[in-house]
C-alpha cells in the first residue's frame, strides 16, 4: 500500500508490503521508489518511526540516485562493438591462460545490474555485461582477465588477486574506475 510521511520538510512516498518476516526492512531503488516491508504485528506507528530514524540516510540515497540519473554515462562503444571488443580480448587471454591447460570458454553476453562479468568454471562459460560499453577499454580488458583467472582460483582469495595482478597489474585502478559506472 502507498504510503506518505514528511522527512526534514520533504514529503516522501513509499510502499509498505506486510509480510512474513522478522526485521523492518527498507529498500531504496535506483529510481528513486522506497520499499519499506515489516511483519502485520508492527503498528503503523512503529513503522513510521523506524523511516523517519533513517531519514537522513533515505535522502542522502535519494540525492544519490538523482544526481547518478542526471548525469549522463558516456558510451564509449555501441551493441555490436563492445559484444567484438570483449570477444577479441577473449582471444588474446586465452593464449595466456591455454599453456594452465584451460578449454576455450563459450563466451555469453547479457545485461545484469550488479556485475561487470560471471564465471562459471565447472561449465566452462564466461558471461560478460552488456553495460561494459560504458567503460573504458582498459577495464574491459580487466574484467575479462578477472573472469579468466577464476578458471585457475575459483574464488577471490589472496592467491586470486596474486595470479590476476600477473596479467593485470593495474587491476585496482580499473575495478576504481568501474565502481564510478553506474550499470542499474
């Protein structure tokens, strides 16, 4: 159900979702619509209560998303032209990662909001985010050597990070510049 309070002199609308759950619990999305769900035992008033104790940390988020929204992504390549980049660079990590007698993945493109890539060792599949046309080319060549190197650490020990800072060692940077990017 939609509901309505006033934070800091700001009238903010959210939904309120009764459920089967233990905590209050608020989620804010990335376009800005607040999700507030609680258990039905929970008063009205409680539940107001807890809102208006995060109202800092609601509208900061809300700033956030607005600014993240006006703020236009720069596209460095376009569909077809990211889908080749990361396939040609795909090509070139192989050679390395061949000689650890790795098969050649199949490689799989799709849009996710939380990831720049995924592996899936036992498979043999990398799959890549499309919104990687948002980046530079640098880090597309990071994201696929990342996804490469789980084939030979599955995981994101220590020893992960040794083996990936042999073919990439600027990857800090590079994962730096992509939590700049925006995927959502």
């Amino acid at each position: 159900m939609q509901k309505e309070i006033t934070l800091n002199g700001t009238l903010i609308k959210y939904e309120l979702v009764y459920k089967k759950v233990k905590n209050k619990n608020l989620r804010i999305r990335p376009d800005g619509s607040i999700y507030v769900s609680a258990n039905k035992r929970v008063a009205e008033k409680t539940i107001e209560a807890f809102i208006l104790s995060k109202s800092d940390f609601i509208l900061r988020a809300l700033e956030k998303y607005k600014n993240a929204q006006a703020s236009e992504q720069k596209e460095y390549f376009d569909d077809s032209e990211i889908r080749e980049i990361i396939t040609t660079f795909c090509r070139k990590a192989y050679l390395y990662y061949e000689a650890f007698g790795i098969k050649y993945p199949q490689i799989k493109f799709r849009k996710m909001v939380s990831r720049w890539g995924s592996c899936h060792t036992q498979k043999g599949i990398l799959t890549f985010n499309t919104a990687l046309k948002y980046a530079p080319y640098e880090c597309i060549e990071y994201v696929v050597l990342h996804e490469f190197t789980h084939f030979l650490v599955p995981n994101h020990s220590q020893k992960f990070y040794r083996e990936l800072e042999k073919v990439c060692p600027d990857w800090k940077i590079c994962r730096r510049r992509l939590k700049e990017i925006n995927i959502r």
